[in-house]
C-alpha cells in the first residue's frame, strides 16, 4: 500500500455480505471508526456477478463506476488504487443487481485509518 501505514495505524477489513433481490440494489456505507481519522482506501474487493453495475463514492464524490465490473473481485482482492483513495466521512458501495434473478454479493474494502487524522 502507498503510502504505507505507520505501526500505531488501524487495519481496516470489513467484510460485508448483501443480498439484491432481482431488478433492485443495494447500499452499503463503510465509515471510519474515528470521526476525525482519515480511512486510506487500497481496493475495494466485490463478487463479480453478470447483469450487475458497482459503482464507488468516497463522502459523496463518485470514486468508481458505474461500472460492468467490480473495481477488484473478491478472489483477486488485488490493490486497486495507487496511490490510496482517502476519504474522511464515507465510503459508500452501490450494487444494482439487473438480472432476473436474486444475486448474493461480498464486499470488502481493504485499507487503514490514521491515528492522527492525516
């Protein structure tokens, strides 16, 4: 990851499991668990699964998509951003799901908050 962590840094794995009825999506927000950390966002693993868009926003600012492919898939989880997307207040997972039938996706954003809110 760049910029790496510093040792007194928190991991932050959150994996998270939703299930979009057919023709539907779903939201998921991800938020720091400090209110004045800053979260640094390395990938962002989601299953891939056809007939689906993924779309990423970082406090409200499109980060990703929409998009026929998740930004990196659940098996993979490869680094997707270098250097790392920061965000402040939200991380927010879109999944609409337009296939004809219910679909059960993983999410996990991989990355840390800084101690200190930088």
């Amino acid at each position: 990851m760049i910029p790496e962590p510093d040792p007194d840094d928190t991991p932050f794995l959150s994996p998270y499991t939703v299930t979009v009825p057919p023709g539907k999506k779903a939201t998921v927000e991800f938020t720091p668990e400090e209110s004045s950390s800053v979260f640094h966002l390395a990938a962002v693993a989601i299953s891939k699964e056809a007939q689906t868009t993924y779309e990423l926003r970082d406090d409200d600012t499109p980060m990703y998509g929409p998009a026929a492919i998740p930004p990196t898939d659940i098996d993979d989880s490869s680094v997707t951003w270098v250097p790392c997307q920061r965000f402040r207040s939200s991380l927010t997972v879109i999944i609409k799901n337009v296939s004809d039938a219910q679909r059960t996706y993983s999410i996990l954003p991989m990355g840390y908050e800084t101690t200190e809110g930088t």
